[in-house]
C-alpha cells in the first residue's frame, strides 16, 4: 500500500561552525570557506517522498548553504625517496573512492575545487582493472606493469595492482546496522531522503537469515529497528521512509548504540557490519577527529566491520568520515546520486560488505643496483613504518570480496658511482656503499625489486605473506603500455592537476591516456571534458 510521507525540515544554518565564516584550521586540518554557486538557501525545506513496495521518490527543493564549512585534511605530495637511505616504501592499502565522487560533485556544479580534497589514490582505485584472479588458496594476487612515465621522461612508471579473491557470499549471513544521522544538518535531498533511497536498494538483496537493526542520532540516539529479518523488506523500507531530519549531531552516542546492536545480533562467520551514513558534522559530545578516532579505534577489535558513506555538501566533514573508516577496520564511499549508490551498495555490494582481507599491507624493496630513487603517487595518509610491516598488531586496511587496490611508483634508474651514496651517521663511522654492479641491457634476469603483501584471513590473527620479484626484462615502452597502466596513469595524472601536486597537466594530456580504451574510462573522461570547458578553458 502506498504511503505519502510530508517531511519538513527547519534548515540549521552552518551546524556546528563559525557562524562568520572564518577560516579556521586545527590538527592539520583545513576548514574551507568559499561560496557555492547556486543561489541562497531557504529556511525551509519541504520534500515529499512516496514508498510503494519500497519505491523511494522524493521531491526536495535543494538548499546550498551560502557559506562553505567543508573540512578537509592536508597531506604533502610524497617527495622522492633514496633508495641507498631508504630501500623500503611500505604503505596501507586503500579501497576507498569517496574523493574521486566527492571531487566530481564539485566539478558537476562548477564549485571552487578544495586542493584539499582530492586523495590520488581514490582517484586511481575508483576506476576498475583487469588484473587475474589470485591463485591457490591466497585471498590478494599481485599484478607489476614497468613503463615508461608520461610525465618523465627521466623515470619510469611501476604498477603495483593487488586483486582480492571473488567468493560466494550467498551463503554468508549478515548482521547490518544502518546508522542514520538525522540532524537538521541532514535535511538536503542529497542528504537524508539519498540515504533512505541508499539503504533501501540495499535492503532488497538480503535474505530471510540476514539481520536489519536501524539506528538514528540527532540530539540523542533512537533505534527504530532492531534485529529485523531481511525478508521482511516492507517493514524495513517503511522505517527508512518514515525518517525526518531535525536537531544537533551526538553522533558518538549513535556509534556507541550501533556497535551494542552489531554485537548483541553478532553471527559467527557471518558478514557483522555497521553502516554510517552522515555529512560528518557532529556538534554535540565526542566530535572532534581525535575523539572519534578513539573511540573507533575501540571497536574494531569486536569482529565488526565499518563501512562509511559520506552525503551532501557545504558543510560535508571529509577529514572526520575519513579518520573513522581508516580507524575502524572500514571502507569509505562518497554517495553524491542514487546512481553512485547503487555502484557501491548493489553493483559492487560483495566488495563493499564482505571483507576478505584484513590489515592488509604492502611493502616494496628496491633494488639499489637498479634504482637510484623512487617515489610512491599518492597514499600520503597511509604510510607505514617500515617495521610495522612485519608487526601482526599494526592495523591496516581490508579489502573485500573482488575489491582491488592499485599503486603506482615514479621510478628513476640507478646512473650514479657508488662514491656518491656516501653518507655520514650519526651514531656510527662513515658508510661507504659498496658499488652496485650495473646490469648489463641484455641481462634479463635482474631483479628490480620486490613486492610483498602481508593481509589476514577474515577471522584470523595471523597474517600471510605473498610477494613478487619484478624483473628488469619486464619493462615495455610506451607503445607497448597495457591500458591498466594508461588507466592508472590518467587517473593520477587528473588528481595531480586538481590537487596539491607540483605537476600538472592539460586536459588533452590527461585525455590523450585515457582515450581507447578496453577498460572503462567514461567517468574520467567526461570529467576532464567538464573541467576543461567549466575550469581550464576560462582560466
């Protein structure tokens, strides 16, 4: 039976922010201030929304706030690294896209793009890639591609792709807690009524043996569902549909809630998740990215895993979603469509809600015989330790079923003597390096070095290791480039010209590697056709 629902939503202006707009920045964090293009906002909002069957379609006249309080961390670009002082580059993976989607948000409606925001690596690991399947019993297979740079001609370019075994997840029960923020920050179509549409295409592929408990915060925490059967999709699409935004943002009370709920429906072997769907703009109790860091940090060790959708903007807190997924063995998606959200919740559902892999890492030991330097593109906030590698306690990220996560390496090959990597200590005599034995061209079994990755089974302690040596008679020039590597490369080449990079590019650049490919690059490609005609061309 259908059923109209009237919400109406007093909007609360710039919810726990300046209320002059000032630039504000702590922690390293950037607070950004810059008008949005779209007109004023007004008070109110009203948006109706009709459910038939679990049909979701609501009617919102859109708000943008006329002050821009989205927060953002600022990392450096990684700088080339020594291989003589530092032969090890070893880093998190990461599965998260919420920076490409967050950034095409803001190319789409023609808004300052915030350096800021742009992450290369999620620009990289949205795009998908043909890379085999992992072999045996190993849950991540490693794929290398070296090459020319296209932006170097002095370096070259190494692809490290890892590809997590697709399982099949119809027999895997799951225990799923929606965590809904409906403070009045959330009351935008592109906040709370996206939600709803969000998690009701998901409810539809659950089973009777799955469990639904729905969680809501705003000035305090409700739970509206509780350990509802899957099958029971009606009673679950009625609860979102009957959601209304209004009030403050406790969102540590919700998490806390959420966390006890996960636990008390906890199937054993069964997918436990909790799903957090918010713009991240707490204002009331623990709300800062150090606290909420804490207080997930005490959680991941409950078997239960985190995933985090980031909606709207104008007041969207990047640097707090993202802290909370990187903390609490989770993922991190922005949802800026009904179309994105049924990417990651129906289309790519078994990558996004079944990990495979947990505290996965990923350590390359570089050659010194045949590279002088290198530097990894992107993964600024992932790095690790050298020694954490090998430390099974040392949280890293997971991977789920079929997900994969790619790195690229600017590589510059060894020219020098060895008298040249001479270095002084501080604690000991001079090291003098031994000189590297140059490998002769023809000399095709070199090694240029090494890829290991170090992951644990879903519900293991333990870590396994997988490695792969990569040979110098792997190398193929640019004609010979496989489109994974022209892919990868026009996706960093994209992040670099719109983020914090010394390089940067033209578009038809950028488009020139992305251009014909097998794989698909539509979304990049009309991407750099809108910045081009919106950005570049009125520059």
């Amino acid at each position: 039976m259908a059923a109209a629902i009237m919400m109406t939503v007093t909007m609360f202006a710039s919810c726990g922010s300046a209320s002059d707009g000032t630039y504000k920045a702590e922690n390293d964090t950037n607070i950004t201030n810059n008008d949005v293009k779209g007109g004023e906002s007004p008070e109110n909002i009203t948006a109706d929304a009709e459910t038939d069957g679990g049909e979701f379609n609501y009617y919102t006249e859109e708000a943008i706030p006329e002050i821009n309080t989205e927060e953002y961390n600022h990392y450096a670009e990684n700088s080339f690294q020594s291989v003589a002082e530092h032969p090890l580059s070893t880093f998190s993976t990461d599965v998260d896209t919420a920076s490409f989607t967050n950034v095409r948000r803001m190319i789409e409606n023609r808004q300052d793009i915030f350096a800021d925001a742009v992450r290369t690596e999620e620009f990289i690991n949205y795009f998908k890639y043909d890379y085999p399947q992992p072999e045996d019993d190993d849950k991540i297979g490693i794929t290398t591609e070296l090459s020319d740079c296209p932006w170097n001609d002095e370096s070259k370019l190494m692809l490290v792709g890892l590809q997590a075994k697709d399982i099949d997840v119809q027999d895997i029960d799951s225990n799923i807690v929606f965590l809904i923020d409906v403070s009045g920050s959330m009351g935008d179509a592109n906040k709370l009524p996206l939600v709803a549409q969000a998690f009701a295409m998901l409810a539809e592929n659950l089973g009777q043996n799955d469990r639904i408990s729905i969680v809501t915060y705003a000035g305090r925490d409700t739970v509206e569902l509780e350990g509802e059967s899957g099958a029971n999709y009606s009673k679950i699409a009625e609860t979102l549909a009957g959601l209304t935004a209004g009030g403050s943002t406790a969102g540590a009370a919700g998490i806390n809630t959420a966390y006890e709920l996960a636990q008390k429906y906890f199937i054993e072997g069964g997918n436990n998740r909790v799903i957090l769907a918010t713009d991240g703009d707490l204002n009331v109790g623990l709300s800062s990215q150090e606290e909420l860091t804490a207080l997930i940090e005490e959680k991941r060790d409950m078997g239960i895993f985190l995933s985090v959708l980031g909606f709207g903007m104008g007041n969207y807190k990047d640097s707090r979603l993202e802290a909370l997924a990187d903390n609490g063995n989770g993922n991190y998606a922005y949802i800026d469509s009904i179309d994105e959200a049924e990417r990651v919740l129906v289309t790519e559902m078994n990558g996004t809600m079944f990990t495979v892999a947990k505290d996965a890492k990923v350590q390359v030991e570089f050659n010194p015989a045949n590279v002088s330097y290198y530097r990894l593109v992107g993964y600024e906030n992932r790095l690790l330790d050298d020694r954490d590698f090998e430390d099974d306690t040392k949280d890293a990220g997971d991977v789920g079923a079929g997900q994969q996560v790619t790195a690229l390496y600017e590589i510059i090959p060894t020219e020098a003597k060895a008298e040249e990597n001479t270095r002084t200590l501080k604690y000991q005599d001079d090291v003098a390096y031994p000189e590297p034995e140059k490998a002769d061209e023809g000399d095709l079994d070199r090694e240029l070095l090494t890829v290991s990755v170090r992951y644990k089974e879903k519900d293991e302690n333990d870590s396994k290791l997988v490695d792969k040596p990569v040979m110098l008679a792997s190398y193929v020039s640019k004609d010979e480039m496989s489109d994974n590597m022209k892919l990868a490369s026009a996706a960093a080449m994209f992040a670099k010209t719109l983020g914090n990079s010394e390089d940067k590019f033209t578009m038809a650049e950028i488009r020139e590697q992305a251009m014909g490919l097998e794989l698909n690059a539509e979304e990049l490609l009309k991407l750099i056709s809108d910045y081009e005609a919106d950005y570049e061309n009125k520059q």
